[in-house]
C-alpha cells in the first residue's frame, strides 16, 4: 500500500518542525560563538596597532631628545625646549600630535614632562598645556611602570639632579642628569587609553 511504502526506514519526506528547530537553534549558536570570536579578534587587532603607533611615536621623541643631546645640546637647553617653561604653554617641543590617534578632548595627545624634582611624586607632573589654565592642570605621569600614576618617590629616585649631593630640591637649571616621561594619550576605539615611558638622559660626554 502506498500509505505503508512512504513510512518505512530511509523514505522519509523531510525533517519535522522540531528538527528545523532544533538545527536552527545549534546553527544559531555556532554563529553567535563565532561572530563573538571574530569581534574579539578585531577588537584586539585595533587595540594593539594604536598601543604600537603610540610606542613608536614615544620612543621616536625621545630619540629626538637624545639626538638633540648627542649633537651637543645641554640638558638644560632639552629642559627649555621641552619642559614646563615657560607656563601654560610649556616648552616649544613639550606637545605633540600622533597620525592615527585621535586626541583626548584639548589634550595633546604627546606631551613631553620633565621630572625636575629630585625625589617627586608621579601625581605633581604631567601638564595639561592646551587647557591654558593657570595653575595648570596636572594629569599625573607613570615613573616607575605600575600605571597608578600617583607613587611618591618611585623608582629610580630620589635622584641628584645637579650634582650638589643633595636629593631634597626642585632643580631649574645646572641639570646632570635629566629624567624625562613621554605620556600618549588618545581617545581609543573603545575608550580612552594612555601609555608612559620613562627615560634618564646624561650629559653629550657622559653618554658618548
């Protein structure tokens, strides 16, 4: 009979509406697993090539600096030139833009600090030099490497910044040793983020 050839073993006509379902639910699954995978990916990609524009732009700043040093500039002439003097606006070379980074609001997205006290707190360094206030506005620097940016004395100070043989001083001038933080901060895909590198520069002769 037709009725008994159609229902035997291997001649089903097709999947049941709980089949459908349930294959569309697993494929649903797999996809969203997927997809969540793919994103992170991405995520993940876009992050890390604006941490490396950001290293890159800082470690070619200081490059610069240390350029500067090797072809005879005294560390008081880099403190002039990139440090907090004169106030608001900082050094002529103390701010500067990153291709690929979108700045934070009005804060440079590069911003040079010379650490001129010889025993500081990360807390009192980090000039906001395009908010043109008065005090100016103090975003904090990363010394020692823990991103808290408020560690008083942090490693390697306190320092003899001038070779007096004291470490108790804000120093302005008669620099011999020059500690310097260069801060990229930048308005990320997904948030805002900063990066800090710490460098001690030696005078011309003493680093040759």
């Amino acid at each position: 009979m037709p009725g008994i050839w159609l229902d035997r073993p291997g001649f089903r006509r097709g999947m049941t509406l709980v089949e459908v379902m349930v294959t569309l639910a697993v494929l649903t699954i797999a996809m969203t697993g997927a997809l969540s995978v793919y994103f992170t990916h991405i995520r993940t990609e876009m992050t890390s090539e604006e941490r490396r524009r950001a290293a890159l732009a800082a470690q070619a700043k200081l490059d610069e600096i240390r350029s500067a040093i090797a072809g005879g500039a005294s560390l008081d002439q880099i403190f002039n030139d990139y440090g907090p003097l004169p106030l608001p606006g900082g050094g002529p070379k103390a701010t500067f833009d990153v291709e690929g980074l979108r700045p934070i609001g009005k804060l440079a997205t590069g911003t040079v600090s010379i650490i001129s006290d010889e025993a500081p707190n990360e807390a009192d360094f980090g000039i906001d030099y395009r908010a043109k206030a008065m005090p100016p506005k103090i975003f904090g620097v990363d010394i020692n490497g823990d991103r808290k940016y408020s560690g008083a004395s942090p490693y390697p100070f306190p320092l003899d910044l001038n070779g007096n043989g004291t470490t108790e001083h804000f120093v302005a001038a008669g620099f011999r040793l020059l500690p310097v933080v260069v801060t990229i901060q930048w308005n990320g895909t997904y948030g805002t983020e900063r990066m800090d590198i710490f460098a001690l520069f030696l005078p011309p002769l003493i680093q040759q």
